[in-house]
C-alpha cells in the first residue's frame, strides 16, 4: 500500500452556548463568543492522523476564514498535522456551502497531490453538512458521507463503514476520495508540547492565490437566501431534587415516573 | 532478567529520556519495598501495584510500567515513609509524560486536557456558566480592593454536588465579615494538566492564570480545593506576592480572631477525612480540626487511620477523570472506617473526597452523611441550612 496524502478541511467556529441570533441580519451574531475547532473536524483529524501511522503519507489542514482562525490550526499542526493552509479573503466573506465548497476546492487542488479529504459530517454553527458533499463534486472524486471508521484495503479501494437504522454499511470505494467523519467516532489526541512549539507556520492564501472565478466566491456566489433565523426556545426544567437514601430516592423516582405515565 | 527468565539489554537511549523526565528523582531508592507496602491498591486489589517495581524500573529505564502508572492516586502514602525521601508520585508522573509520548493514555484524558484547553475546566462544562454556582447568594465580583480572592475551582463551580460546598464557603465568608470576591472568568489552576503527566502544557495554563491574577490584583487567595490550593501554594512563581492559604485555614483563623462564631447547636458525631493535599502534602492536619471542634455540639471521633495515615479517597492523580471498578473504590474502605469510629458524619474539605466518599457512603443505607466541613460549619450559623 502506497502512502496516503489526506487533507482535512476544517473550520473555525464559535462555542455553540456562547452564541445568539441576530433576526436583523439573520445570522449568527458571534461578537462575544470564543471560538474552538468544530468538534467532528477534530474527529476527522484523529483519523487523518490514524490513517497516516497505518499507511505513512501527509495530513494536511485546510480551513476557510478570518485571519484570527490561524492559531487554532496551530491547535492541528500542534496534534501532528504536517501542515496548514488557511484560505483568507475579504473575496470570500459571506459564503454558502456552495461557495465555501468550491473555495476549499480550488484550495484542495493548489496544495495538490491527495488521495483523500476528510471533513467533519457538519459544522456546529451552521450545521447544513453539504460542504463534504460539495467538495467530492467540485473533485469529481468518490465520497463516503457520515463514515465511522475509515480503512484502505489492499486493493487500494477506500471501505468506510456509516451508521444506518438498524445497523451498519460498508461501503468501498475507489481513491481519491472526500469523506465526511461523524462526530465523536474516535477520541481526538491531545496536542503533543514539543510540535506547539516547533510546528510549521499556518500558509494564508487569498482568492488571487487559487485561480478562481470570482463569480463563484463568497456573497456573491452565494445563491442560498436565509428566510428568517430565530432562537430556539429552551425548555424551562422543573429542578425537583428527590430526598433521601438511593433506595427512598428510588421509590420516589418510581411514583414519579408511574404518575406520568398513568401506569 | 525479565519475567520470562529472557536477559533484556538495557536501552540508553530510553534510560536517559526516562532519567531526564524523572530528573533523577527515582535515583535514591533502594528498593525497601515500603512503597508498595503501603500503597492503598494493596487493600483493594489480590495483585497490589508494585510501585517499588516501577520505581526500579525508572531507574534502570526499561519501559514496563504498563497501565500501573494510571492508578497512582498521589496520595503520597508511599513518599511519607520512604526512608530515601523518593518522590515517588513524581516519579510516576514522570513516566506518564513519556507515556504521552509513546500514545499509551487510558481514554479520556486527551479529551479532559481538550475540555481544559477549550473551556478552561477539566469539566466540559461552558466558560459563561463559572458565575452560576453563586446565583442568589451575593458574591460580589473581585475588584482588587478586597481582601481576598476566593478561588473555588473547576469542580466547585461546575459540580452540582460540589456547588454546595462553594455557597456553604461563601456564606461563611460573608457571616465573617471579610471582603472577598470571585473572578467571573476564574481560570483553572492546571492540577488535572499536572497529574495526568502533561507539564509542558501546564506551563502554558500557569503562565495564563499567573497573569489573570496579577491583571486583577491578587494579593490574598483562598481555594476551596485542596487541589488548586497546592498548585498555588507550591507550583506557581508567584515568588511571595500572593499569599495562598487553603480555605480552612482561614476559617480556622477566622474562628480564632473571634471573626467568625456559630450559634447554632449542630447535634453529631463526627469524623473527619484529611486530605491527601492537605494533610500528607502540607501538614494542614489541625486548621480543619480547629474549625470542626469550634462548631457547638459535635462530637469529635477519630478514624483507625487519620492524620499522616490516613486512607486516600481514590480521587487524585486524575482518578476523577477515569473509572475505578467497583470493588476497587477507596472510599468503600474509608466510609467503613468512619461507621466503625461511630460517627454519622464523614466530614472532609475537598470536593473529590466529598465525591467519592459520598459515592462510596450510598453502600451504607444512609447511615452515614458526607459533608464538607464548610457545609457542617454553615449549619451552625443559625441561619437556617447550610445551603438550599
């Protein structure tokens, strides 16, 4: 088996609790929150990561965004990406997930040479989960959505395994390929000290970097239009405490539960 | 020889990465067995850890210490006989940091270290929550003119049982009359960052929260965690500019100025559980006494091992953060001490031992309660109940 050059697209999104909705402008209004890595892409650089102890090759990282989302590619470099590329231009502000989906494209072919993309299965703020699929057509590569697990056989074809009701598929396909990780599949490593302090700088392209048709990047490129965002209501929790030994706390919980059933 | 009667050849380059991380610390022993002797695994498990056997290994840098090093609880146990003076904790610390290195970590450390890196708390818990443990109580926010900082840690601030304690500590404080105050953005001290062996990055937390506290203006801080209380008393530079006490050692000292009185007659008998922090780590065995025999009507019994002896709770050395079997809980023996000393209640002052020991009481049909000194304290204000 030859090496695997796998480049994860991730982004730079806000801490989902931190976060309100802007009915104004219909989008997030994202001013005071801090931000993280969205949390499947950091599934799906553990198994970026995985993959290359198993099959040798690269990791790269590939975000789309501001200028401040660079330290948090660090944050990859510093788990054991080889390198970072971080696509940042007024250009492609205000993007869609077809924009952003071409954009990462054009950015996937300059770094060039892949075999694999991997992506998170959805973004925690916007959360549509198109990107992946966007990305694999913009390619024309084969593409496994919502993928568990992740092996190259010796044949050389990709098997991903998806969770479906009832049960799993195993799908086998053939590479390049682009695959979306589902959230929480593997448990992301910590970042290793001495790669915090050593690792490769974070390469910014803008949109006259790619070779793009301006026609396609951010607002403008933009065909989906938000009809309206609001926040969704949280439920108001009733916060009863039960008293007692677990055993009396058992048989309260059990008249309770009995109640509410109509049992 | 190796177990299997096999010579092993003896790896330099290993033995000086080990010698290196241990910083020689392993160096001394002599291999007298007391450590393992007295390691509380012994009383728990048929094939107790052999902590002179990882210490030895240490010092010859021969990589078998295997998952064992995961469950030193660093109750220092071991390091207050050891007639070599081994920091034996350290030494297994140390080792967990070349485990890192080499991916063999018990799951779900990288993910707490993750939760301290995104969220500042080892909880997963979110940064704009820290304020909620005091809501309806009046703590006021730190402005650097108070006195004192209360730190009251991750655990206080986001554990719904620990929360308890940290409004228990806070009325006491206000029933004192003693300005303090909390940083609504308090950072984490880092303690979980060190037990699990990662100092490079607790370098980076103690560099942060080191510099929140001088923006702020921390003269004085008292942590409710004997955790936290450590790693400032001992693991951060503040090079005397920031006075740390533990918060029974104020309450004690609060107690003895007169600041601080109990009206209130709080009928029980009592036990208390030293801390491994604040006891084996930093002699505080009489400060928490002080305070307990200040409270009227309690009665004071001591357990078979108390003080120097005293059994862990199982929760430190990141213990909180991975499963210990049932059967295996420390607690199981501790709260079993305390029923024998004829108490009804097991009290402590620190959120882990509340936890596990609490956990551990639940097997004695409610004869035995676990409380937090400070919790005790506050019922004896005459102020209705220590907390609601």
């Amino acid at each position: 088996m030859r090496p695997l050059d796998t480049v994860v697209c991730v982004k730079v999104v806000p801490k989902p609790e931190e976060v309100s909705v802007d009915p104004e402008t219909r989008t997030l209004d994202r001013a005071r929150a801090r931000s993280e890595l969205n949390p499947p892409d950091m599934n799906a650089i553990e198994m970026a990561l995985a993959l290359r102890e198993r099959h040798g090759g690269t990791v790269s990282l590939l975000s789309m965004g501001p200028p401040f989302a660079a330290p948090y590619l660090q944050v990859g470099l510093a788990m054991g990406a080889d390198s970072a590329y971080l696509l940042s231009d007024r250009a492609f502000a205000g993007a869609d997930t077809l924009a952003t989906s071409y954009t990462l494209a054009k950015g996937i072919e300059k770094i060039g040479g892949w075999d694999l993309i991997l992506c998170g299965e959805e973004s925690s703020d916007g959360a549509t989960g198109q990107v992946p699929q966007g990305i694999a057509e913009w390619l024309g590569a084969s593409q496994i959505t919502f993928a568990t697990s992740l092996a190259v056989r010796a044949d050389g074809r990709l098997v991903g395994e998806r969770e479906i009701r009832g049960g799993h598929e195993v799908i086998a396909v053939p590479l390049p390929a682009v695959v979306s990780v589902k959230l929480g599949v593997n448990e992301p490593r910590f970042m290793d000290m001495e790669r915090r302090h050593s690792a490769a700088p974070v390469t910014v392209w803008g949109a006259g970097d790619l070779g793009v048709d301006p026609a396609w990047l951010g607002f403008e490129g933009s065909p989906t239009a938000v009809g309206a965002v609001w926040q969704a209501r949280t439920r108001e929790r009733r916060r009863e405490f039960l008293e007692g030994t677990p055993q009396e706390k058992g048989r309260l919980l059990a008249e309770r539960l009995r109640a509410l059933l109509a049992l | 020889m190796s177990e299997s009667g096999a010579p092993r050849v003896l790896d330099d380059a290993v033995w000086e990465e080990v010698v290196e991380a241990t910083r020689g610390m392993a160096a001394p022993c002599f291999q007298c067995g007391v450590c393992t002797a007295v390691c509380p695994w012994g009383l728990v498990q048929a094939e107790p850890v052999s902590v002179r056997r990882l210490v030895r290994l240490a010092q010859l840098g021969v990589e078998r210490w295997g998952e064992a090093i995961w469950r030193c609880t660093t109750c220092g146990a071991c390091e207050a006989l050891c007639p070599r003076g081994v920091p034996v904790s350290e030494v297994l610390l140390a080792l967990r940091q070349l485990a890192w290195k080499r991916r063999s970590v018990p799951k779900g450390l990288s993910t707490m270290l993750w939760a301290v890196h995104w969220d500042g708390n080892p909880w997963d818990q979110p940064p704009s929550a820290r304020t909620a443990w005091s809501r309806g109580l009046d703590v006021p926010a730190f402005t650097g003119e108070q006195e004192i900082l209360l730190y009251v840690g991750c655990t206080a601030t986001y554990d719904r049982r620990s929360q308890k304690v940290a409004r228990s500590l806070a009325r006491l404080l206000g029933a004192s009359g003693v300005s303090f105050g909390v940083l609504p953005d308090e950072p984490c001290c880092g303690e979980a960052v060190r037990v699990v062996g990662q100092e490079g990055y607790l370098a980076e937390v103690v560099e942060a929260t080191s510099r929140r506290f001088r923006d702020a203006g921390v003269r004085r801080l008292v942590a409710l965690s004997p955790h936290c209380f450590d790693m400032f008393r001992t693991r951060y530079p503040f090079d005397g500019e920031i006075e740390v006490l533990h918060s029974t050692e104020l309450l004690a000292r609060l107690v003895d100025e007169g600041r601080l009185g109990f009206a209130k007659n709080v009928a029980a008998t009592v036990t208390y559980h030293d801390p491994c922090y604040l006891g084996r780590r930093h002699g505080l065995y009489d400060p928490p006494r002080r305070l307990l025999a200040a409270i009227p009507g309690v009665t004071v019994v001591e357990m078979s091992s108390s003080r120097e002896d005293a059994l862990c709770c199982g929760g430190g050395g990141g213990r909180m953060w991975l499963e210990t079997e049932a059967g295996e809980r420390f607690g199981d023996l501790r709260v079993r001490q305390a029923e024998e000393a004829g108490a009804e209640v097991l009290a402590t002052s620190c959120p882990f031992c509340v936890l596990c020991l609490e956990d551990s009481a639940k097997g004695l049909d409610g004869r035995l309660r676990v409380l937090d000194l400070s919790e005790l304290a506050c019922q004896a204000l005459g102020e209705g109940r220590g907390d609601s």
